[in-house]
C-alpha cells in the first residue's frame, strides 16, 4: 500500500513550527534591545507569544491586564503586539502569561505562511 506523502509532511508541522520559534525566539534574544523597531512616541514593540492553547477571549484579557497599549494580532491566534512605553514590559508580560517575547518585524517573515 502506498502512503501518501502529504500526511508524512503534515505531522511534521507541529515540531517544525516549535523548532521555527525556538530559532527566532534564540536570535531575538541575541539582537540588542535598541534594534526593536518603535514608532511615533519612541515606545518599541513586543510580539507577545502567549500559549497555543490559550483560547483569542484568554490572550486579549492577559495582555489588557498588563495595561499596555494593544498594537495588533500577530500571525497567530495566540500571538498580539503591544507597545512597550516602559522598562517592565517584559516582566508585565511574562507575569500576564507570555511564553516568548520577540521582535515583530522578525517574527512577521516567519509566520506569512501561503497555501498553493
């Protein structure tokens, strides 16, 4: 019986988007904090990587809590950028539940996945 290949493909998915994260999550942390990219007030912002399995209503309720300013959803349902006016960011963040903090404009390449 022959396996089709686009299964194989498929459960592969899973560990090649955690090894993917795990990849930009180690550059991220390896950029200096001055290359986050800001916009009008100065603020730079954050992707907030919240778990997967955490549902839209959980993400949005764990990052307004921060008090932060919510920039946009990111590729994913479990991902939101914010603007970081201060140097607690990162722990208001990782307190609220986020798993990674990274750079949205590095992150964004990855995550622009197409159908064909």
């Amino acid at each position: 019986m022959q396996q089709n290949s686009t299964g194989g493909l498929r459960a592969l998915l899973p560990a090649g988007l955690i090894c993917g994260l795990g990849l930009i999550a180690a550059l991220s942390a390896a950029m200096p904090a001055s290359s986050s990219p800001t916009f009008g007030t100065g603020d730079r912002m954050i992707a907030a990587v919240f778990p997967p399995w955490w549902g839209d209503v959980d993400v949005l309720a764990a990052a307004a809590s921060t008090g932060l300013p919510i920039v946009r959803a990111g590729g994913t349902g479990s991902v939101l950028v914010v603007s970081s006016p201060n140097s607690d960011t990162d722990d208001l963040l990782s307190g609220a539940g986020a798993l990674l903090l990274l750079d949205p404009l590095s992150m964004a390449g990855c995550l622009s996945l197409r159908k064909t």
